[in-house]
C-alpha cells in the first residue's frame, strides 16, 4: 500500500519551490532589484521627508480612579 501523506509533501514542497523561482526570476525580469538604495525612499514625498519624523507618539494620560 502507497503512503499518500509523503506523496503529498513532496509534491508540495516542488510546487511552493517552484512557485518562489518563478516569483523570483518575474522579479529580475521586471526589474524590482535595480537600485535598491533608492527603493525605500519612494514612500517619502515634501510632506514626510527623509530623515524628518513626523509621527508621534499620542501623550501619556492620566487616568483617575
């Protein structure tokens, strides 16, 4: 008698396996690895710039009993 519990996560580790090089080679094709050092500053604009935080923390409130 065939096991199928091992069948299963062999199959399964090929196809999540592959998966993640097809994802990985789109990626290069596509061109998501050019220029990483401006990648994360995308996200910043004249509102938020570079360097400048701008969130804060709410204050901490007293609380009476």
């Amino acid at each position: 008698m065939i096991e199928i519990g091992p069948i299963l996560m062999v199959g399964g580790l090929i196809f999540l396996s592959g998966s993640a090089l097809v994802a990985f080679f789109w990626a290069v094709k596509d061109g998501q690895f050019r220029n990483l050092d401006k990648a994360p500053e995308v996200i910043f604009d004249d509102g938020e710039p570079v360097g400048v935080p701008t969130d804060r923390f709410p204050s901490k409130r007293k609380v009476s009993v």
